[in-house]
C-alpha cells in the first residue's frame, strides 16, 4: 500500500541517515549512528502536530485567517478552529515534485498558485543533504508574480534524545527576548527573557516549564548561526539545531497539547522561522520579495556524543 505521505527518500552519510516524504516535502526522521535525534512518524502513517513540515507561505498562527496587503485582501481556511486562526501555510498537504535525489542528497520543489488565502505566485525549492556535520535543510523561493509578494518560512521538527519526556533534559536557547503572547497581534512586543521562566539563554533544566513560545533577538557565533542545544545531562549527548541569518525567531514548543496524549513532552519542537506568528497581519520582519526575486536561507540539525 502506498505511504499516507507518498514517496520516501532516504538520504545517507558519515554515520547519518534522514527520511523525506513527497508529501509537504516533510523530514519524517533523522538518525545519527542508528539514533533517533526525531520524534518523528512511521512510514504507515502521516504527519501529526506539524512533525518536519515545511510552513510557507507564512509559519505559524494566523488570527482569523485573514490579512492585507499591497490592496488585496485574504482569508484563508481556519485549519485550527478552537483558536480561530489559520496554522503553518499552505504547502504542508501538497504533493512536491522530485528535483533531484542522490545518496546524500534530495531536492523537491512545488509551486504556490494564487488564490483566495494567497494571491500571489511563488515557486519553492528545498534541499536536505546529509554529511560529517550533520543533515543541512537549505531553502529557496522565487516570486514568480509580476508584483511583490509576501512571504514566510518555518519548520517544525521535533528533537529527542530518546528519554521519556523532555523534562529530564538541559535546553539552550540563544535568545534575548520573547514574544509577549497578551498583546493584539497587530501590535506585536517583545519581552527580555531575563528574570522570567523563559531565560534559557544559558543551558539549564526544562523541568516542568510549558513552552509554546516565539524567540526572537538570537545571538549569533562569528558564522552568523545561531544554535539552539538539548543536552541529556550525564549521558555526554546532545542534539544542536543552528539557523542562519534568514532565520530571526526560533518557536519552542513542549508539546503539551498534542493531539496523542502519549507523545506530549516526549520531543520538544524547536521551529527556525524567518518571521513571528502574525507577521502577515503585523508586518514584523516580512519578507517582501519584487517581482522575480528569490530569498535564501538554511538550517541544520548535529548530534554529538562527548567522550
């Protein structure tokens, strides 16, 4: 029988290994010397809570499902009805076209059609491949329209280092400030994250905190990346997650309100975005691209083992 998420590529190198599915070009899993560092899905079944989808034309929540721009007016499907808003874009459910596929390497591509969520035309290129550093995600889209359109990326994966809950683990997040979740989503604040419960600026134990939470104001190493680290304390493993400078906002999530109650704090999803929840009702760091101009950005996931 077919894969609910159609066609599966395996990618392989230096001890790693990553599955991609056709559908929504998602990463179903990722392993590094035959272990997980995923809480992903099998290959019976489909994508639940975001796990490795790609979320464009924006990420995260929209309120209402609807927003403005340059006169034209949206709204798109309330896919998340108990919150009423529209969650993670539009191409998570689509079939993506094979680009390329080689031993450590596949490219999918698909392309966003105008229409009533979206009126604007943008073709999308994602590239996973795998070597000694790692699985590196690098992502391409074009405005293909003859206007300017806007434009959002996120991933969701969701990281483990095989323990029973996230609890037990050490987590960093190199940000100084967070999204303040009280406030109109037109008119987005941002909050120092010292003196709160979501200063993980330095590593320290995620305990019983509940996450879901928009980071922002990263700081970035000499290379420009950002990095994100889960660390099981006396077991010498860790899992790092670095963005590049394409990325300014990392979402956190403990995954305390998944839909399988025996996956919730079992992963902690760590989400390189390019733009806050809301940004096509608020503006924050929209990506607005010209007509035939393309943007770039990458990502990748590490493991290590310290001796």
């Amino acid at each position: 029988m077919r894969p609910p998420s159609g066609e599966q590529y395996t990618i392989a190198a230096d001890g790693g290994r990553a599955r991609i599915t056709q559908v929504g070009a998602t990463l179903r899993s990722f392993a590094v010397d035959g272990v997980d560092v995923l809480d992903g899905f099998p290959r019976d079944e489909r994508s639940t809570d975001g796990r490795g989808q790609v979320l464009a034309p924006w990420p995260n929540r929209l309120t209402d499902g609807s927003y403005s721009y340059a006169g034209r007016r949206c709204q798109a499907p309330l896919n998340e009805p108990s919150r009423h808003d529209a969650i993670h874009g539009l191409v998570r459910w689509l079939d993506w076209s094979l680009v390329a596929y080689e031993s450590a390497r596949v490219t999918l591509s698909c392309s966003v059609r105008p229409q009533p969520a979206y009126e604007w035309q943008l073709d999308l290129e994602i590239s996973y491949s795998v070597d000694a550093s790692g699985l590196t995600v690098s992502m391409a889209a074009v405005n293909m329209d003859d206007e300017p359109a806007p434009f959002g990326v996120g991933f969701h994966p969701y990281l483990t280092l095989g323990t029973a809950a996230v609890d037990e683990l050490d987590l960093t997040v190199p940000a100084a400030a967070f999204l303040d979740p009280d406030v109109p989503a037109e008119t987005p604040r941002m909050l120092p994250v010292t003196g709160t419960p979501k200063d993980f600026m330095a590593p320290r134990a995620i305990a019983s905190t509940k996450l879901d939470t928009a980071f922002g104001e990263l700081a970035r190493g000499a290379d420009g990346r950002a990095v994100a680290v889960l660390h099981a304390p006396g077991t010498h493993r860790s899992v790092e997650l670095w963005v590049d400078e394409g990325y300014r906002y990392l979402m956190v999530y403990t995954a305390d309100e998944v839909g399988q109650v025996d996956r919730r704090r079992r992963g902690i999803a760590i989400e390189p975005m390019t733009c806050p929840p809301d940004a096509f009702r608020s503006g924050v760091d929209l990506i607005e691209l010209p007509p035939g101009a393309a943007w770039r950005g990458s990502w990748g996931l590490r493991s290590k083992r310290e001796s």
